[in-house]
C-alpha cells in the first residue's frame, strides 16, 4: 500500500524496517552532539556542577534523541531537495523506504519525548533549551533560511552549537558565559567547515536551488569569507584558556590547531587553481579542529576531576 | 496477499517500537526515584 503524499517521494511505509528509522536520526551528526554535550557536561562539573551520574547519563541520551528528532524533522521537510543532491540522495525517503508522513511524525514523538524526557531528568531550562534548539534547526534554519539566504549556515550553525550549553545546562540549571563560549567556538566553525563542503559539492546546492554562498556570492567571495571566519574562530578558540576555565594544555592545543586551522583557510584563499582540493583538506581538518578542541578541555577537566 | 517480507518488517519495526517504549517507562521509573531520592517513605506531604 503506497502510502504519503507531497515533495519527496512517495513509499510503502511497511517497507522500513528499524534500521532506516535510525539513519533518519543522522547518527554521525548525533554523535558529535553527544561529544560536545558531553563536554559541556563535564566542564559544568568541573566548575563546581553537581549532577548523579545517571541522571547526567539519561540527560545525555535525551539530548541525543533532541538532536536525533532535529534530524528526523529536517529529512521530512528536505525531501524533495534531498532527493536532488548526491550527499543526500541516499537518505531514507529520497530512497523511497520511509514515507514523508512517517519519518515527520517520528521526529515529531522523539522531539516531544526527548524534551519531556530532559525535563524529568534535569530541569526546566535544559529542556527549554533544547526544545529551542529543536524549533531553530527546522523552523529558523530548515524551513526559513535555507532556502532563503547565503547566510542560512551562519546563522542555522546556532542549533549545531545549542547541545554544549543544553548540557551545561541540564547540570546547573543556568547558562553561564564558559558555555555560550563553547557555543561560540561551534557557531563561528560552522561557516567556514560548510562553506568548504559547498566549495567542492557545489553543483550539488545549486541543483537543489539552496542559496549556498558559492552559488550565490561566487567562489571567490567564499574563500575570502571562510578565511575570515577561520580567523575569527581561531581566536574565539583559544577564549576558554583566556578566560580561566580550561588550562595551558588546552592553550597550546587550540593555539596549534587554529594556527594550523587559520592556514589551510588561507591556502583555500589563495590557492584558486587547485581551491575544491584545498577545500576537501579544510573540510576534513574541520571536524578534526572541533574533536580535538572538545577532547582537550574533557581531558582537562577529567584529570582535574579524578586525578 | 500479503507480502511475507514486509510483513517481516512489519514485525521488526512493531518490536522496535515496544523495545523503545518498555526502555522509556523504565528510564523515567529510574529518573523519579533517582529525583526523589531514597528516603520516599518519610518526605513530609
């Protein structure tokens, strides 16, 4: 029975098994959500946070199935410039396994689910907060920008760096300035990690009609901006060792990874023969940039913690 | 007829959703005693 109607394709929703539910939670997008959460979790403790461990486990795994649901709602409304792009043609719906309806709706239980779920097991600020984040990727971001705006990533980039400052949240019950400084390291990392993606998928976006800034602005307008976003994020980088709540390991850590950071950006600058090569390597630094950034302030904070 | 494969998934997905659902009650029955604390039995009402 063909069920679902609307942008994407339509599917038989007795052909999905549980397996293509999970992907539409965007598992690889979820975890680095449940890493940065994690951090802030920890940082929270190691300023003084008190939290019972099963409580800060269930916190995680709510704010985990939050990010789970963003990524549920996002397939449901992309469907049909899914369907458009290589990166996304594989998804559950453009494939024709899940139908539109189901997949919206899925989200639509998780993100109430996983909202209430951080309510019982932390307080009211986590969870308004992550229903915040939630509302911002589809609403703001997925519904409104993307489609509308060059600027869709720089501003949607805030969702991606809510889940540091949910966590923090979720063990102090407030949202200190350390965590909106880990929001700021995600939010101005965004840019130039998308728009290095957008540099070498690009007739990818412009296919889908998405307003990326290469297709808009011109490639040579979006090198320069991801060198000076590059720039701006290496410095907000090394703002928790400035700022006194991460120590001098995390210094040098964020210092070399934003030097070196700062310089693939500028070969992506310069380099306009060779700019989607250059790109793919800022791309894959990127996430390696966030990873270790995070990974130096909870190693940090672990041996302050148990050492 | 029914298609024996999807009746497969079907099945698969149903137990999924009982799986998730069992897992839910059992979190939040750990949450509210957890939340509460040990001491139940003498809180004042």
């Amino acid at each position: 029975m063909a069920t679902g109607t609307g942008r994407g394709r339509t599917a038989a929703f007795s052909d999905a098994g549980p397996g293509e539910y999970f992907s539409l939670l965007k598992p690889r997008v979820m975890s680095l959500v449940v890493f940065t959460a994690l951090v802030g979790m920890v940082a929270a403790v190691a300023g003084g946070g008190e939290v019972h461990p099963m409580l800060a486990a269930i916190s995680l795994l709510a704010i985990a199935i939050g990010a789970g649901a963003s990524g549920a709602l996002n397939m449901w409304w992309d469907a049909d410039i899914d369907a458009l792009m290589a990166r996304t043609v594989l998804r559950p719906i453009p494939r024709g396994l899940v139908d539109r309806s189901s997949a919206g709706a899925f989200g639509l239980v998780l993100s109430v689910l996983s909202v209430t779920l951080l309510w019982l097991a932390s307080n009211v600020l986590a969870a308004a907060l992550l229903a915040f984040t939630i509302f911002f990727y589809v609403v703001i971001y997925s519904m409104w920008l993307k489609r509308a705006t060059p600027q869709n990533i720089v501003i949607g980039g805030a969702a991606g760096a809510f889940p540091p400052v949910v966590a923090w949240a979720s063990v102090t019950g407030t949202a200190p300035v350390e965590a909106w400084t880990l929001f700021a390291i995600i939010f101005l990392w965004t840019p130039p990690h998308f728009w290095a993606l957008a540099l070498y998928r690009e007739g990818d976006y412009a296919r889908a009609g998405v307003p990326m800034m290469p297709n808009v602005r011109g490639e040579a307008e979006t090198r320069r901006q991801i060198f000076l976003y590059a720039i701006i994020m290496a410095v907000a980088g090394v703002a928790p060792f400035a700022m006194g709540f991460a120590g001098p390991f995390y210094g040098a850590v964020s210092l070399g990874m934003g030097a070196a950071f700062a310089w693939l950006a500028w070969k992506v600058r310069a380099d306009e023969q060779g700019a989607k090569r250059s790109a793919q390597r800022l791309f894959g630094f990127s996430i390696l940039y966030l990873f270790t950034l995070f990974a130096a302030i909870l190693a940090e904070d672990l041996v302050a913690l148990y050492v | 007829m029914s298609d024996p494969n999807a009746d497969k998934r079907r099945k698969q997905r149903n137990l999924a959703i009982g799986g998730l659902i069992a897992a839910f009650v059992v979190i939040v029955y750990f949450v509210t005693i957890l939340k509460i604390g040990g001491q139940i039995a003498e809180r004042p009402f």
